[in-house]
C-alpha cells in the first residue's frame, strides 16, 4: 500500500501545511506497518490520513479546541522512533503491590517489547497480546472491532493515530470470563536526538458478564521531545464491569494527546480515572456511548501541573436509552504559570428518559499567574431526566492555613498538607483498592518533590 502526495505546496491551506509532512511520512513508511497488505486495514489507514490530510491538527476556531492550542506540536518536525534503547526492568512503573505480579505489556516508543513482558496464565477465552500480534494471530478479531467502536469520522487525532498505527494493546475476553490480577499496559516515551512520535492503540473487549482491570502507565525516561498520539477503543457488553485507570506522566517535553470512545451495553459497569501529572501539553479526550438501559458510567480524574505546563480534560457522556447513570468528578492543583483545561459535556436524547448525570470539577489555584478553564454543560432532550454540574476554582483557605500553623507546622507543609487532602479525596473514586493507594503515592511524590512551590 503506498500514498502519494496530492497536495501542492502553492494551492495548501493552513491545515494542509500541518498536515503535509505527516501525509509524506506515511507514504514513505506505509508498506512496512503491520497488517500492511490486509485490504480492511489498508483502507481503515488511507481513510485516516486522508482525514487528516484535509484537516491538519485542530486549531482554537474549533470549538473543542478553544482553550488548547497546537500550534507547538504542529510546527515539530516528528518522525516515526526507529531505535530500540535498552531500558531496565526496575524503571518501570507498577500499581501492584511487592511479591504480586500483573499481567504487563511494555511498549518503548509505541512499539511492543517482548522482552519485557510477563503475561501469566490467563483464564480459557482472554487473549491479551499486542496490536501487531494480534493482527497476525487474531484478525477476525481485530478487523471486527478496530475503528468500529463509534465508526463515524472521529477527529483529526484519531485519524491520525489510525493512519499510523502500529501496536498496542489488544484484550479481548469471552463471557463470563474475570481477570482476576490486573492488566498493566506501560507505554514508555524515550525522545531522541530529533523529535519522535508512536500512535498506540489500545483495544478492549469486555464480553457479556465478563470483569478486569486495566491499568494504563505512560512515562517518559528521556529527556527529548516527542509526541504520543493514543486512542483507546473499548466495548463493554451487557453486564460486564471494566475498572480503567491511567497515569500520564510523560517527560518534560512531551506532548500527550490521548482520545477514548467506549461502547457500553445494558447493566455494564464502566469507570475511569485518568491521573495528570507529565507532559509539556496533554489532552484526555474521552467519549462514552451508553447504549444499553441500566448502565453505568464513572468518569474521574486528578490533574497536578506547575511551571508552563498545559493540561486539557475533555469529555462527552452520550446517553441515548432510558435508566442510566453517569458521574464525573475531576479536581485539579494548577501551580507557577501552567494552565488546565476542563470540557464536560453530559447528552441526554430523547429517548433516555430516567437519566441519573452529575459532573463537578474543581481546581485549586496555587499562584497568581495559574489558570483554569472550565466549561461544563448539559445538553437535555428528555423531560424525565436528574442532571446536574458545577465548577469551582478557588485558593488555598486562609483559614485553614492559620489553623496548622497555630499548632506548630511550618508554611510549606501546611500548604503541602492541605493540597494532598484535595488531590486524595478525588481518589476516592478509583474503586481498586491497589490502584488507589499507588495513585496516591503518586500524588504524594509529586508534592514531595517540590510542587507546589510557596
């Protein structure tokens, strides 16, 4: 399968600009993906850049771009990482406590390494592997449900992300099936000499009645730029119950855009927390379809960031049958000159009449020059429907303050104090007791290393 380039530089609009090198990669690498050759994928990868090719990156004119701005990412010449650096196994992150082994897939610059992998025993009807494996050993798999959890156009970055993709995670289990040790999928970011981008996907079936939990890590070890472009495509079926949790703490120059879109049939049980704390800029776009009456649908996070970085949390909670329930809570610490952005938008239509939504988010603003966009709506088209939302912003209490230094704490661990209590009350929404205390080391890290400042 080869591209060509159809667009001249003298006839090129602005999204074309951006998106030309891009279009002149792929066809240069294009014959060499995985799965090149199968005429499905081949098409799935022409529709991509295709897309993307006609709309460049997003800018702020689009309205779910307003408060996040590529213009950085867009004018980095990235090209695909082509090295295999050597990492160490105790550089690795975990949510499992010591002596207790998950199931972990490491991927190094979007590509999977088996040689630091450790898979156990599954149970019979899961197969957990990767996207490039899987394309091998299981295409009808694959081909079913790849682009298909919510087929229509998506955004640019999704296009983009399938006009390259090249591995990730693939779990799929039969009905009935329960994992019973966690699924950690740890996607590590090197950076090079030149700027490098991988576009992971991530693809998750949950059948009917079936249980896991998967952990997401997304580290940067390097000290480069680069660019990770994920999309994650899950389908949880009638009754099945996925607990999905992520940390993205990518490296100083990074940029971390990552977009989900969810399928969720009658009586599923889904929640998410995203933990924010890395990048240069990040964006967690997610896009749940409950399509199935009696579902749940939790959606939480925390973000942490300080210096100039950017932190973008989007979401779109799409209710479309009766009885079912969503709740989004998300709470961020915005320290020196670095920005966050909150979108939450809950659909209720016509037919989903018995609607349970709720949405909060709030920030703790900790300097003058911190800033926090928050955008929260509801779009209703039923009548028999309980929705609700809110949006904070605000400082440290003053009054909370003086009360710990009355009785002898210093001012940085006061503030430090008061912070972590924030941050750890919006953990309480991870429902994994493991996942939940090794997020909260997390957060406890951050703090200890020196953010925020006073």
């Amino acid at each position: 399968m080869t591209t060509t380039s159809t667009a001249q530089s003298s006839a090129q609009s602005p999204a074309q600009s951006s998106a030309q090198p891009y279009l002149d990669q792929h066809g240069r690498i294009a014959d060499d993906l995985p799965g090149a050759g199968l005429p499905w994928l081949d098409r799935l990868r022409l529709e991509g850049i295709g897309r993307f090719s006609r709309s460049g990156f997003p800018t702020t004119r689009t309205e779910a771009w307003k408060y996040t701005n590529l213009r950085d990412l867009a004018r980095t010449a990235f090209v695909p990482a082509a090295t295999k650096p050597t990492i160490g196994l105790d550089l690795l992150p975990t949510v499992v406590p010591s002596g207790e082994s998950p199931h972990r897939l490491v991927f190094v610059d979007g590509r999977l390494r088996a040689d630091l992998c450790s898979v156990g025993d599954l149970p019979p009807g899961a197969i957990l592997t990767g996207l490039a494996a899987a394309l091998d050993r299981h295409p009808d798999l694959v081909a079913t449900h790849l682009g298909q959890v919510s087929p229509d156009e998506g955004g640019p970055m999704r296009a983009l992300n399938t006009a390259f993709l090249a591995d990730g995670l693939v779990l799929a289990l039969d009905p009935g099936v329960r994992l019973e040790r966690p699924v950690e999928a740890v996607f590590v970011g090197i950076g090079a000499e030149q700027p490098t981008m991988h576009h992971p996907r991530v693809l998750i079936v949950a059948g009917r009645g079936s249980e896991a939990t998967v952990v997401e890590h997304h580290v940067g070890l390097g000290t480069g730029a680069y660019f990770s472009n994920v999309v994650t495509e899950a389908v949880v079926e009638d009754g099945a119950r996925l607990h999905h949790y992520k940390i993205q703490a990518e490296g100083a120059e990074a940029f971390h855009v990552s977009t989900l879109v969810a399928r969720l049939g009658a009586e599923a049980s889904y929640d998410n927390f995203v933990l924010t704390m890395g990048g240069r800029l990040s964006r967690n776009e997610l896009r749940p379809f409950l399509g199935g009456s009696g579902t749940e649908c939790r959606l939480s996070g925390a973000y942490m960031v300080s210096g100039t970085q950017h932190a973008d949390t989007t979401t779109v909670i799409d209710h479309a049958v009766p009885r079912c329930t969503s709740r989004e809570v998300y709470k961020g610490v915005i320290d020196g000159a670095a920005r966050a952005v909150f979108q939450g938008k809950i659909i209720v239509r016509p037919d989903a009449q018995k609607t349970d939504g709720y949405q909060l988010n709030r920030a703790l603003l900790l300097s003058d020059a911190a800033e926090i966009d928050s955008k929260p709506e509801l779009e209703i088209y039923a009548d028999d429907v309980k929705c609700s939302h809110g949006a904070t912003a605000g400082e440290l209490d003053d009054d909370q303050l003086f009360y710990l230094r009355a009785r002898g704490i210093d001012a940085a661990s006061a503030r430090n104090l008061l912070v972590a209590a924030f941050l750890l009350e919006a953990l309480d929404e991870i429902r994994v007791e493991t996942v939940r205390d090794a997020f909260a080391d997390r957060v406890r890290d951050w703090l200890a290393a020196g953010r925020p400042t006073v």
